[in-house]
C-alpha cells in the first residue's frame, strides 16, 4: 500500500495504490494522517482510488476515520476513481452520502 | 465437484493469500471478474473477522474449505476464538464491538449481500464458522445462450 499526495488549489488529493485491508490499513492510516495534519487551512481533502486494486469493509472503516479527522479540521472529503469492486462497496455502505464521488 | 482444504494461521497477511486462494479454485467455473471481486470480498471479510474478533489479534488457526457443485461455489471459513454471543446482533448493518479501532461494522453485510446464501454459526468461547455459497460463470451461461 502507497500514499503519496500533492496539493491543487485549495484542494488535498491523496492517491492510495495497492490493496487496502487489515494488513495494510495501519501504514495508509498513519500516512494519509500525516498529509491531512499537513494541510491546514486547505479546505478539501480528494482520495483518488485508482491504484486501489481490493478493498474490502476495513477500507470502509478506513475512509470514515480520515473523514472524521479531516472534520475536526473543517475540511470536506470527496472520493474519485474507484474502480467497480471499490465502487459497489462504497455503494453498499452509504458511504458516498459522506463523501460523494466527484 | 472439487474441494480443497486449507488451515492457516490468523496473521493479517494471510488475508490477501486466502482471498486469492479461493479465487484461483473458482477459476474453473469461468466466473466473470465482477463475480470473483465479489468472492475475494467476502472472503476477505471473514478472515477479517476471524482475525480481529475471533482471535482478537492474538494466534490461531483460521480453516478454509471450498467446494464446487457444477456452477456453485461453497465456501466456509473457521476458527477457534471467542464466538459470537449475540450473531442476530452481529448481523446487523454498521453494527461493530470496536466501535474505536475504526470498525465500519459492514463485514456481515458484505458477506451477505455479494454471495447467493451465507449463514453463520458461532458459540461463545469456541469458535465461529461463515458458510456462504455463490453461483458463478452467470456471463459464460448467457453467452452460451
């Protein structure tokens, strides 16, 4: 699992690549924490999933915990990119109420 | 039909090993990708489970057994750990005993809604088992129509 990020605009994207699930979820945790720690006065956060290959609920649980850090810094989250298996999660769980896909 | 074995150990590891396990023993049954996403999902929900719930992230041995049955895929997966007291409970959506460690409560559901029939039984202190089936090749059938 990779992270890396750049910065457009007013705007976070952070770029997650490889399989996201128990295994790896504490290493994109703490990186994509560290990005978000780093952005202060941005006023959004874009999480492109195009290199995610497999995620299952743990990566659910992944992206409510950044949408709740990124709250606590008054910015909003939005999702691109997912690719179908990342997508019918996503669907499923409700979760593009919180962060819609863009 | 054709059947498999397979016991490991509840490393995290192991879940991207089981998930493409069981992906590599579908393969006969020409499932569509859409329809191996779905398994290698549900199946890495319950290695998930057995892994953080079971064994509460201590060691133990996590059994997987599949079957096919012409176009039909079984599935079940195992272990030894602390149980469900309550699996009605469980089974409900966004419901999760971590609720801290950024749990989404959501494995049953998935488990659920991507497999034909799955069922799951489980008694506090001795383990928990996940039975789920699926019909494969759905593509493959209709092409051949």
């Amino acid at each position: 699992m990779r992270t890396q990020a750049t910065r457009r605009g007013d705007s976070l994207y952070i770029y997650l690549t490889g399989e996201l699930d128990e295994h790896t979820v504490a290493k994109a945790r703490a990186e994509a924490d560290a990005f978000i720690d780093g952005a202060a006065g941005m006023s959004r956060a874009v999480f492109n999933l195009a290199g995610v290959r497999f995620m299952d609920s743990t990566g659910i649980g992944f992206l409510i915990g950044r949408y709740r850090r990124l709250q606590k810094y008054g910015m909003t989250m939005c999702l691109e990119a997912p690719n179908a298996g990342a997508d019918k999660i996503l669907q499923i769980s409700g979760l593009y109420a919180l962060m819609p896909k863009i | 039909m054709n059947e498999m074995y397979l016991k490991f150990l509840s490393r995290s590891e192991n879940e991207v090993f089981a998930r493409n396990v069981v992906a590599a023993f579908a393969l006969p049954l020409s499932p569509t990708l859409s329809e191996l996403d779905d398994v290698r999902t549900a199946v890495s929900e319950a290695v998930t489970n057995c892994i953080v719930h079971g064994y509460r992230g201590g060691e133990g041995w996590i059994e997987l057994v599949c079957r096919t049955e012409g176009d039909l895929l079984h599935i079940e997966i195992a272990d030894s750990g602390r149980g469900i007291a309550d699996v009605e409970q469980a089974l409900q959506p966004f419901y999760t005993t971590l609720p801290d460690e950024e749990r989404s409560g959501m494995g049953f559901t998935i488990m659920q809604t991507f497999m034909t029939d799955f069922s799951v039984t489980s008694e506090a202190g001795r383990g928990t088992t996940v039975r789920m089936s699926k019909r494969l090749g759905a593509k493959a059938a209709d092409d051949a129509r």
